[in-house]
C-alpha cells in the first residue's frame, strides 16, 4: 500500500494503520508536489493507495487513474465528500443528477427518534434507579458536596441546555469559571469519579436531558459553550453538526476518541447525520457497551 499526500503527510492515520499489519501495511509515500507522473510510476507498483490532503483536481486526476488500473482506492474525506454521502439520484433527465439536502433529519424521522429516546430514557431511569442511588451516596459521603454538575451545552439549532451529570470531581473544580479540560491521572478528580469515568456512569444523569427533550440517545457529543465558539471559529462548518440533538452517545464518540481532533470528530458527525437510520442507531449504542471496556477508548482528555 502507498499514501498519496499533499501538504501534510497525515502521521497520526500512518502509525494507526500500522498497528493493524496484519490488514494494512503502508510501504511508501509519495508527495503530489513531485508531479502527477512521479505519482502515477510509484502508485503502479501496489494494489492499493492512500490519497491524503491532495487538491480537488489532482485527487480527481488520481482517483480516475486508479480507476482504471484497478486499484483499491482509500480516501480521507473533505467535509463536502461527506455531505455528498448523504445525497441521492434524480434520473428524470439524461443528465445524471444528486441532491444534497442539508435538512438534518425528517419529520418522520424526528418523531420515532423522540419517541424511541422517551422510552429508552423511562426504562433505564427506572432499572438503574438503585445504581442512581447507590453513587449519589457514594458522591455526597466522600466529600459532602453536590451530587450532580450542571454545565451549558450546545444542541439542536445551537440553543444552550444545562447538561447533567453525577460530580466526579472535587467542588469548585474551575475556580476562575474558565473551561479546564480534565486530563489523565487529573488530581481534580476524586476516587469516586475516577471510578465513574471508567465505566462512563457520571454521563448516567444525562437521561433526564433525554426525557426533557434537550438530547438523544445517539447524536454528536454536547460540547460546551465555549468550545464551540472556537471550534466554529476555526472550522465554520462546525455549525452543521447541530442539525441533530446532541447524545448521550454517538459516531464520534463510538469511533474517535477523547483526543481526535475537532475536525475529524466533525467528519464523524456528519457522517451520522447524513447517513441516519434507526439501525444506525442500534449499532451505535450496542457498540458503545462495547466501548466501555476499552480503556483505550477514554485516552486523552475530556471535559
């Protein structure tokens, strides 16, 4: 296999795939700035190539020379590649066309998301009642302070909500009220939370903001309000994400991690909201048990 790279030669996807040798191994690389020919000569000598980072057109001059001499093409995507997965055939005319529709989901599609959530948020409010219990005792014997933490989120249209969730760290963990992401071995957090962080409980409380309407079960991550702020700085497409309710879990979170960048878990996102489906939904949450057991899953930082 060989990558074809623009202007950054895309590392972290590089050490990824090379830890799965047994499916993918990266043999070359080769830069586009060396010319469309020196690609072509390096690219025919494997059966499959890795385009990264490379201009519209000469991805297009790439892919169509692939295409024809049947390589495996593997594509990191542009956010207008994604969007375009979402698209669908109009043959009334002999002229091919795709429709993108940026709506989020549809009407119909809202109304049984809504009400697969009031069931869902009912049915684990009342089995894991005893749960619920059992570690607001645990939070308020430890330290005596307050057993929830309420933070302003982002969700649907971008309008604010106040998140819920068990306290898992010591009281006043921000003092100067300024967004301090929590990181590995964090001394803010107390024995109890790091015991509910690694099992994902402290999130538990978030079912009342999926009974109330403010998330869903499966939908992007609720980010703060000042992250989104500066992520929509730097990535204005960042705004797309909120077509949907946020979730208590989500594509992002099944198959990023706390440390993929804002621009790939966007990707990500967009990747869900185009592509919707209740099975999607399905395969995402029955995942996310599986994810709780993967500590790898929780490297980086989180907020």
């Amino acid at each position: 296999m060989i990558i074809v790279y623009g202007s950054h030669l895309a590392t972290e996807l590089v050490l990824k795939m090379s830890e799965m040798i047994d499916k993918y191994t990266i043999c070359e690389s080769v830069n586009i700035l060396d010319g469309f020919d020196r690609v072509c000569k390096a690219v025919e000598k494997y059966e499959s190539v890795i385009i990264c980072d490379v201009p519209s057109q000469l991805r297009n001059d790439i892919l169509k020379y692939c295409y024809e001499k049947r390589k495996k093409v593997y594509i990191v995507p542009k956010i207008s590649d994604v969007l375009i997965r979402g698209s669908f055939d109009i043959n009334y005319f002999d002229c091919p066309l795709v429709c993108c529709e940026g709506v989020g989901l549809k009407r119909e599609q809202q109304i049984i998301k809504r009400a697969i959530d009031i069931i869902f948020s009912l049915l684990v409010l009342i089995i894991l009642s005893p749960l619920f219990l059992i570690i607001a005792a645990a939070i308020k014997i430890y330290d005596r302070g307050p057993v929830f933490y309420r933070q302003r989120r982002i969700t649907l249209n971008g309008e604010e909500f106040d998140i819920i969730k068990f306290r898992s760290m010591i009281v006043n963990a921000e003092p100067d009220g300024k967004p301090k992401p929590a990181v590995n071995d964090d001394e803010r957090i107390t024995p109890v939370g790091r015991f509910m962080r690694r099992w994902r409980i402290d999130e538990l409380p978030q079912i009342y903001n999926i009974l109330r309407g403010e998330m869903s079960v499966v939908g992007p991550r609720a980010e703060r309000v000042e992250h989104v702020k500066k992520y929509t700085k730097e990535i204005p497409e960042f705004a797309y994400r909120h077509k949907v309710k946020t979730g208590l879990t989500g594509y992002a979170q099944v198959y990023g991690k706390y440390n993929t960048t804002p621009y790939n878990k966007l990707k990500l996102d967009l990747m869900y909201i185009q592509n919707y489906s209740l099975l999607l939904d399905l395969k995402l949450i029955l995942m996310t048990i599986k994810i709780l057991f993967n500590k790898e899953s929780t490297d980086g930082f989180d907020d």
